[in-house]
C-alpha cells in the first residue's frame, strides 16, 4: 500500500490530503504537523478551519486511512510520497523583506526529510514557493543524504480557494504537475503522483511539465486573479465619479467570451494570504532577474489594492461629516471572504484600523470569527510591504477600549451611526432591513464594500447608501485628493 505522508496540517495540507484519502481508499495518508494543538483539532469533532463540506470528508475516512499525527519524523521516514505543505509567508526581515517567499520552513522540512528518511522518497512541492525552488530542495535533500536514498522532486501546485475548497478539489479545473520530465526517474515520480490523482481526476485535467512551469503557473494564475479584482476595482473609482454602475460595467464586459463573468466583483479589496503574498513573491523574482519594468507592472496589482481599501474609509470619514470620533460603527463581516473563518490579510483588518484611527467605536459581528481572532488581528502592528522597515503602528488598547463584539448583525447595529459590509456572506443579504435602520442613529450611513444590498430598497427605507462602483447618494462626499488608510 503506498503511504502518503503530508507535512503541514493547514487550509491546504488538511483538506487536500482529506480528499486524497476520501478518493483513494487503497492509499494510507498521515498528515504531520509540529503543532500539536492543530493535529489535537484535526483529531477532534472540532476541526481547527471552517470549510463547507470539510466535516463529512473528513469523518468518513478519518482513522481508516486518514490520520493527523505530530509525530512528524516517523511518518515522513517509511512514506513513498511526502507532500510539503508548509506555510511560505513574505519575509518581514533581511534580504528581500517586504516582497520575497520567507522559506524557513519550507528548508527545514526538506533537511528534516533528508535526515530521517529511511527510503527513496517523491517529495512535492505543494506550498506556493518561488520558481525554482526545487532546485535548492533538491540540493538540500541530495548533499544532506548522500548516496543513501533517491530524492524525485515534483511542483504539484494547489489551486483551492477558501470557501469551496471541498468542491474545488473534488473537480479541480486541473491538476499541475511538474517534474523532470527528462530522466527515467523523474517520469516514474510524475507517473507516480499522477495515479493519485487519476483515481478521480479525469486525465485531460492532469497537466504534467517542467519544474519550473509549475512553479511559474502558480504564481502566474494568482497574479491575473488579483490583477481582475484590482482591474475592476479600479473601475468601480471611476464609476463612482461619473455615476456610472460597476456591476453593470463588470456584466457587459464579462459577457466577452475572452473575458468572462467570473472574478469581476469590484470590493472593498481582496484579502486572504495568497494573492498578495505571491504577487509580491513574483515582484521579487522579476527585480531579481533584471526585469524592474515587469516589477513594477505586478506591483500596482497590491498597490491598488491598497488604495481601495484606503478609500473605502475615505468615503466613510468623509461622508459622516468628516468625523466618526466617538460614532458607533456597525461592523458586518471580518473574514477576508464568505465561507470561512480565515482573517489572513484581510481587507477589514485594514478599514477596522483606518476608523479606530479616526477614534471610532465599532461593533463588530462575523459568523465565524472569534473576537480572540479579530482582537488579536486589531491589536498586531501592521507590517507595511512597501515600506518593511516600518510597521504601521497598531493600539492594542484602542483595539480592546474602542470595539466590542455582537451576536449577530442586528446587535452590532443598535445605536449605530453606520453600518459596514465588509464580507460577503449571504445572511447579510437577507436581513431585516427596516429593523436595522429603526435601531440606527440617523441619519443612518451604511456602506457597502461588498454589493450584497439592494441599494434602492435600502434608500428607500431611509439610509444613506454608499456601495462600492455605484452611483453616489448626495450625501456621499468626494474624497480628499491623497487617500491613506
Ligand atoms: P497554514 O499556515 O494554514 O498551514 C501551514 C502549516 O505548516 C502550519 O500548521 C504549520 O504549523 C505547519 N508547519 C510549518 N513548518 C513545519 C514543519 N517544519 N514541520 C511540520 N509542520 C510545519 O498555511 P496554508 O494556508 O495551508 O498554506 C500552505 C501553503 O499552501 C502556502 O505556501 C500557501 O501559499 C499555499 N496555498 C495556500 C492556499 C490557501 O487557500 N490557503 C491555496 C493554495 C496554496
Ligand atoms: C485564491 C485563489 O483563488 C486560489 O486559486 C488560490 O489557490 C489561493 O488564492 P482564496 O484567496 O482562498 O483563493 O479566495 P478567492 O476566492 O480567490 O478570493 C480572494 C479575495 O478576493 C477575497 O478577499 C475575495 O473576497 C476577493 N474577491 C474575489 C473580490 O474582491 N472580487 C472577486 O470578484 C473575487
């Protein structure tokens, strides 16, 4: 029976190693972690993510041939494939601080690989990393076990997105893998890898090549995904100044078949720990390879990115008479997207900190948010990306004095003077309107970063509506010539 042993029990490694097991019963996979408290969560009714449809994989093969282990190095020793999972955030220090892949872990687990193995192994790359990564694993893994065990490295990116990451790996659009191609070891690892996934993965979906166009594609797909939410969110700026809708303009240019309808919802600003992560990873890697032009062309991706979410609470101060000091602000949804507890890079970490700054108190509800996350989100100094010797300071007492938690969104808005949607998740669409707006100071402002609401219906009842890429409301104040958050 082949053994699949998987390092790093996180958004991916976990359900991307459940789905394995779920489709391959004949397959034994054990997915290691050096923190314990995860693996204790994986092992309990109480997964540590929330992920729709995660439960049910994982309960019906857990203890079968699905395991969760802090026993990292006896697992990684006697398995035939490891997949390497780990986290690869931006580096906050040295060389390349702000923009390049932070590998420590990644180069950790490929030395501890080297030294417990007790046969060959095929190692994947299943973290994002920068290309050409499998060339210093390789070398970690060959000088660090040398002549003992034959080492085949492959680049199997994941593609998952948080929120239908079940759905997604069920019926992937496809299934990267890249491996050398070129040596009779190399093809026996790719054919390895690829029977995994052939247990339900049509084969016109499993792509196979080169190391480095694995690598590349990653960084590539999530670089044009957050180029379009930029594209169009640049275009909702424009809509708002001349009264033209974003959602329309997104429908009529999506309805090109060589654009197409998805990935065109003009936000707040896209959040969650890839997309400027890996951007900035590839700004990097063009700096690195003499390409400033190309540098500097990805880079506006996160620029502005940043600029939405500044003029988003821009909008907020401005149109509330230019002060919301001591104005309660009804905070709806803190995830960075519908469908998942994940608050990484959120969009509102970044608004909640431009109105504590401007002295606001917030109410904040999200379904599936601790407050143990948000306060602890509110009250970490932001590290600047552009700027990584500095971190924008944060006030983890402004975090704890000037915001309180609710139940649900009816309690965050009592007495507020504002709303804000910053997630999508669709009660929001749902609510009791006329409700809100009667337990609301008035006038009451409300501000759409997500256009969940029916902005007419909400006029109707009386709120100022401002919801992004839309036609303003009188009342919705032009912003100051230099935004800043
Ligand atoms: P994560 O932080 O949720 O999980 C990483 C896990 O690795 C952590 O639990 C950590 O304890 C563990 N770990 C780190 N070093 C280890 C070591 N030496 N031994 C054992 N365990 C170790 O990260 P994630 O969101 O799952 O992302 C993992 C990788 O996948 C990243 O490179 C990310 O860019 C990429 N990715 C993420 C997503 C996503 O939606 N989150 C999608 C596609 C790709
Ligand atoms: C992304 C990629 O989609 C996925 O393929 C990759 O493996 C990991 O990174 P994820 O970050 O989980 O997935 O979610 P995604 O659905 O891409 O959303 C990212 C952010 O963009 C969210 O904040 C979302 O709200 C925002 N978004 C998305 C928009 O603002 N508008 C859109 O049209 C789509």
């Amino acid at each position: 029976m082949v053994k699949i042993c998987c390092i790093g029990a996180g958004y991916v490694g976990g359900p991307t190693m459940a789905m394995i097991a779920y489709k391959c019963p004949d397959i034994q996979v054990v997915v290691v972690d050096i923190s314990t408290s995860r693996i204790n969560a994986w092992n309990s009714d109480r997964l540590p993510i929330f992920e729709p449809g995660l439960d049910d994989v994982v309960r019906s093969c857990r203890g079968v041939n699905l395991h969760f282990s802090s026993d990292v190095e006896s697992h990684v020793a006697d398995s035939d494939i490891v997949f390497v999972s780990v986290n690869t955030p931006t580096k906050t220090r040295g060389l390349g601080a702000g923009k390049a892949a932070d590998l420590t872990y990644w180069e950790s687990a490929a030395r501890m690989i080297a030294d417990v193995s007790t046969s060959d192994k095929i190692v994947v790359e299943k973290s994002t990393v920068p290309v050409k990564t499998a060339e210093a694993i390789e070398k970690i893994l060959t000088h660090n076990n040398p002549g003992k065990h034959d080492f085949q490295i492959l680049s199997n990116p994941e593609f998952l997105a948080e929120g239908t990451a079940i759905a997604d790996l069920a019926s992937p659009d496809r299934v990267l893998i890249g491996g050398r191609g070129d040596t009779e070891g190399g093809r026996k690892a790719i054919a390895a890898l690829k029977a995994v996934y052939a247990h339900w993965v049509p084969e016109d979906r499993i792509l196979t090549m080169n190391l480095w166009s694995a690598e590349l594609s990653k960084l590539a797909a999530n670089a044009l995904l957050a180029q379009r939410i930029s594209s169009v969110n640049a275009m909702s700026a424009l809509c708002e100044a001349t009264g033209a809708d974003v959602s329309e303009v997104a429908y009529a240019v999506g309805k090109d078949s060589r654009i197409g309808p998805k990935f065109l919802n003009a936000s707040v600003g896209f959040g969650g720990s890839c997309f400027q992560k890996d951007i900035l990873n590839l700004v990097y890697i063009c700096e690195c390879n003499g390409l400033p032009e190309v540098a500097n062309y990805w880079k506006q991706v996160v620029q502005i990115n940043d600029y939405q979410k500044a003029r988003f609470v821009q909008r907020v101060v401005s149109s509330m008479f230019n002060t919301v000091s001591g104005k309660r602000i009804a905070i709806l949804g803190f995830a960075f997207k519908k469908d998942t507890g994940d608050t990484r890079e959120t969009a509102a970490i970044d608004v909640c900190h431009g109105l504590l700054g401007d002295k606001a108190q917030l109410s904040i509800y999200d379904p599936q948010v601790t407050e143990e996350q948000i306060r602890r989100d509110l009250a970490t100094a932001k590290f600047d990306w552009d700027h990584p010797q500095h971190l924008v300071p944060s006030s983890p007492t402004a975090a704890s004095k000037q915001v309180v938690m609710a139940w649900d969104a009816y309690a965050a808005a009592k007495g507020a003077h504002a709303v804000c949607v910053l997630t999508e998740w669709d009660e929001f669409k749902k609510l009791d309107y006329q409700r809100i707006y009667d337990a609301m100071e008035k006038p009451a402002f409300f501000f759409d970063g997500r256009n969940v609401v029916d902005v007419d219906a909400l006029r109707k009842i009386g709120f100022i509506v401002y919801s992004v890429g839309k036609p303003l409301d009188p009342w919705i104040k032009d912003l100051p010539a230099a935004p800043s958050c």
